[in-house]
C-alpha cells in the first residue's frame, strides 16, 4: 500500500514545478531586466510591425500584400495533475496568442520537456495528445515540433498565424474613452493552487478543467469589427498586469469598476481565504504603484495569474451593439469592466478600481 501510494504521489505533474500555468513566467520586474538593450533590434527591419517593444502576444511580420504573418511561442509547466488537460490547456494558450491579435492559426509545432527518469513516458503521450485534440478542434494542423529531457515537465506550442494589416490588433490600439471588456471570469490561478495544494473539490477541478482548455477564437471574429480596438488575453500577470501593458502602450489610464469584475464562482470561497498562488504577490509587487486599489473586494481576482485566461479588449461606445450581437453568435460571454481615460502624466497611476 505505501509503495502505491507514493508512486501515485511520484506522478503527480503539478509536483515537478515550482510555478504552474502561466503563473510560473518570470517575474515582470526581472522580465523587464533580462529583456532591456533588446526593443531597438525591429528597428533594423522595417517589415515587422511588432517585436517585443510593448508586450503583445505574438511578433507581426509584414508580407507586404496586404497581409500579416504573425508568429508565436508559449509553453509552461503543469497546472493540473490531469495530463490530457494541461496538453490541451498548453494548445488552447499559444493558440489564443494569434486570436488575441486579431489573426488566425495556420498550423503549429509543438514544444515538450519531459523529465524522463522521473515520470511515465506514457503520461507525455497523453499530453501530447491533449494538444493534437485541441489543435484539431480550431482545424490547425500540428506539424512537428521538438522535445528535451528536462528536469520539469513543460509543454506548449510555436504558432504561426495570418491577419489582414486592417485587422491586426496590438497593446497599443486603444483610445481614451473605449470601455474595457473581458472574456472569461477571473480566478483560474485560485483554483489551479487549491488543485495544486489537494483542496480542492470535484466541482473546482471541473471548472478548472473547462476553462483553461476553452481557446479564445472570438479574437478574429472581434478583429472584423472597426470599433474594437486593443486586444490581448490575461494570463500569468493576472488582469491588472495585462491592463497595465494595455495602458502603457496607448499612453493612458483607466478606472475599473471593482463591482464589475466577473468571476468563476467555483473560486470564491477560495477567494475569501485567500487561497492564491505564490505569484499573485509577486505581480503586485511589480505594479503596486501604478494602481489606486480602493475596491478592495476585488484585490485578489485582480492580481491572480490566469493560465489561458480571456481577452482583454477595448472598444469604441457605438460598436456596444455589434460586438453583443457577435457575442451572442459565438455563444460568448463578455463583461464590461471599466473605460481608457487620459493619463495625467504628473501621477504614476494609471488604473484605479473603485
């Protein structure tokens, strides 16, 4: 009996990581270190449209017809001891990278670490299953891809992607006076650490599940229409973090109603004990300054890290309807959380919740 329950403990994937999800992405003050001296080398070729100066989701390449080529890579450690659900949550987040700007994924390579002494090779096939089935779910093929012996488990995939040049949509498109919507509720990184930690309950394990496997393909639906402007989804710097780059690269600020914010109501309880990942203080830490947290009910869903978590756009007051209307096509939830205003550059807030 104890050597079965300690090879069962032993395949635990969510115990071979430090971080989980999008939660284990280094920290944004280090990010910022480890990547200054790098924003000026786009300069150098004027067919790309968007590098890694303001944060965007996936790096634009101009085909000059027109067209957009669009290219991205996201991996990350185990969020849920499940195998098939973290492949399949790892597809649907570097997938929703290329529909966060407004494209469409035309085919992928996948990205595997695999501590093979450690866990069953059999439970990396099941990840990699995971991921075909989400990839064939939005019709991209999964060509190829590459694997290592690590000493964590890591899994995600190289996308790349097409847009229209008029329907590309980055960080830095928004307007003063656009309201603020999102796609999914809060509250995935409270209930991947209650997974994580054994506290959670069948129900959580199953919104859990739902959630983070469900890929955000409404991007290049939102992209058809004139009055959406920014876009991008939440993942590992929770929704203040992702609402910040938002801000910082159209040079604005916003007010976000605190009453607003949807979330998972499988979480709550997990709020109200604040049971958070490790990493949620951590992403305070890093933009503490540049928030007034006056609604402070909504603290903890504010900074918790998502792991393929939804879209965060804005987008002009006349479009409300259309944008409902196409919500309501795709069978898509949306809230409107807030509104862009002009930064006062004297102050270094830029978001307040009330």
């Amino acid at each position: 009996m104890y050597l079965l329950l300690f090879m069962e403990n032993r395949q635990r994937l969510t115990q071979y990581s430090k971080g989980s999800g999008c939660g284990c992405k280094i920290q944004p003050a280090v990010l910022g270190n480890l990547l200054s001296g790098m924003h000026g080398q786009t300069k150098l070729y004027p067919q790309i449209l968007v590098g890694n100066q303001q944060n965007d989701d996936a790096s634009v390449y101009d085909l000059g017809n027109g067209m957009c080529l669009l290219q991205t890579v996201d991996f990350f450690t185990p969020m849920v001891d499940d195998a098939e659900v973290f492949g399949k949550a790892s597809a649907a987040n570097a997938l929703s990278d290329i529909y966060a700007m407004g494209g469409r994924p035309i085919m992928a390579n996948a990205v595997l670490g695999w501590p093979i002494d450690e866990i069953d090779i059999e439970i990396a096939k099941q990840v990699l299953q995971g991921g075909l089935i989400c990839c064939e779910s939005v019709s991209v093929p999964l060509v190829g891809g590459h694997s290592i012996d690590s000493r964590d488990p890591i899994y995600g995939l190289s996308v790349t992607g097409l847009v229209e040049k008029s329907k590309l949509r980055t960080n830095a498109m928004a307007k003063a006076g656009d309201w603020i919507a999102i796609t999914k509720p809060l509250g995935i990184g409270m209930l991947s650490a209650a997974h994580k930690r054994g506290l959670a309950d069948a129900s959580q394990n199953e919104a859990l599940y739902k959630i983070v496997t469900q890929v955000n393909t409404v991007g290049a639906h939102l992209a058809d229409i004139e009055g959406v402007h920014a876009m991008t989804d939440v993942t590992g710097f929770g929704l203040l973090g992702h609402l910040l780059e938002v801000l910082r690269a159209s040079e604005l600020a916003a007010e976000i109603d605190g009453e607003s914010i949807p979330k998972i109501e499988e979480a709550k309880t997990l709020a109200a004990q604040f049971i958070l990942p490790d990493n949620a203080m951590r992403n305070w830490n890093a933009y503490e300054s540049q928030v007034q947290q006056v609604h402070t009910d909504s603290f903890a869903w504010m900074v918790d890290p998502q792991t393929n978590g939804g879209l965060l756009f804005t987008f002009s007051e006349g479009s409300h309807d259309e944008i409902e209307t196409l919500m309501r096509e795709q069978n898509q939830e949306f809230w409107v959380i807030g509104r862009t205003e002009l930064w006062d550059t004297e102050s270094p807030v830029r978001v307040r919740v009330l």
